[in-house]
C-alpha cells in the first residue's frame, strides 16, 4: 500500500488490530495512527479528529476484538474518505462465512468515489495452505499500480492461479461458499 499511495501519507489502524498490519506500516517507514475500536467500529470522535489520509479496517472481524463495523460505521467510513485525497484498505477477512442469509456488504462495492482498495485471501474459504491474497482496486488506480509496483513478480504458481481463476469464472466457487455457508447455520442452529 505504501509504495502505491505514497510514504508522505499517514496511515491510520484500528485499535486494537491484528499487530502485523501496523508492523508492515511501520517498517515501510510511514506515520502510523491507531484509532481506537468502539463496539461497532473506530470511534466516530478518532475517526473525525485523524490526520491519516489512509484508512485500514477489518470491518467484517476486527481482530483480536471480534468488532464487526455496522452499516452505519461502514457509511462513515466511506463518507471520511469522500473528504480530499483519502483512501479505504479494506481487509476483508472470513466475511464469506457469514452466518447472516444475505452476506455482508462490502466498503469496497459501497464506494462510489473509486478510492477503496479491497483485500483478502483464499485461506479461509479454499484452503489454509493455499497461501494466496488478492487485491482489488479501483480502475483509476492500476495505471499508478503497475508503474509504482507492477514490478514486482507473483510468488503465486501458475497452476494455483489458473485453478483458481478456473474455479471462479465456472461458478464452482461461489457454489462452495454458499454450501459452507449453510452448514455453518445449520451447526449454529443446533
């Protein structure tokens, strides 16, 4: 993140959060702002009185807290972030797994400005040793990504890649979630 939005920035996490996020930040040499958690997401006063013009959330599952941002948290969220050059990392970690019928909505598909940036993996919904992360950005942002870190080589096997943009595109995945995702209620329910 920081060699795409720039290490003039200050980066505002959530506090408490999962330690390696603000460890990363704090390596790459940029400000960093905790922001303390309240029951449904950053405190409304912390979040309006930041400096950060980046904003990482795990709005789904705040780790260690369990905080899960409500839909109004998630609106001020998006309305902090239509003010200037602002910038949403959403880490959206398990919210696959709901247990609610409809799954949650993300910051991501809610923004209409473009300036959200969307994280997560396929541990938890493929398989823990599969070890691979995605991001999605906004259109107006892959030219700036692939000239500031296009660079970069993809660790992830083309066979991993292939099989999982296979399973995508067929459906087969979306099958899957949705099958975990009624076993969970089930074994919630009993």
């Amino acid at each position: 993140m920081v060699e795409l939005l720039g290490r003039e920035r200050v980066f505002a996490v959530e506090d408490p959060s999962y330690a390696k996020i603000e460890q990363v930040y704090r390596a790459k040499g940029v400000a960093v702002e905790p922001l303390p958690l309240g029951r449904d997401g950053i405190r409304s006063a912390a979040l309006k009185n930041t400096r950060a013009t980046v904003l990482h959330i795990t709005p789904f599952r705040s780790y260690p807290t369990g905080v899960t941002a409500s839909a109004s948290k998630r609106g001020e969220y998006l309305r902090w972030a239509q003010e200037g050059d602002r910038y949403i990392v959403e880490d959206d970690f398990e919210s696959e797994f709901s247990l609610l019928r409809k799954p949650e909505e993300t910051v991501f598909s809610r923004s209409e400005r473009g300036n959200v940036l969307y994280l997560n993996t396929f541990t938890r919904t493929v398989s823990p040793s599969l070890r691979v992360g995605y991001m999605v950005l906004p259109e107006r942002l892959t030219a700036l990504f692939e000239e500031r870190v296009g660079f970069y080589s993809c660790p992830v096997p083309a066979f991993e890649q292939y099989l999982l943009a296979d399973l995508i595109a067929n459906g087969d995945f979306e099958r899957h979630i949705n099958r975990v995702r009624r076993q969970k209620r089930r074994e919630a329910g009993k």
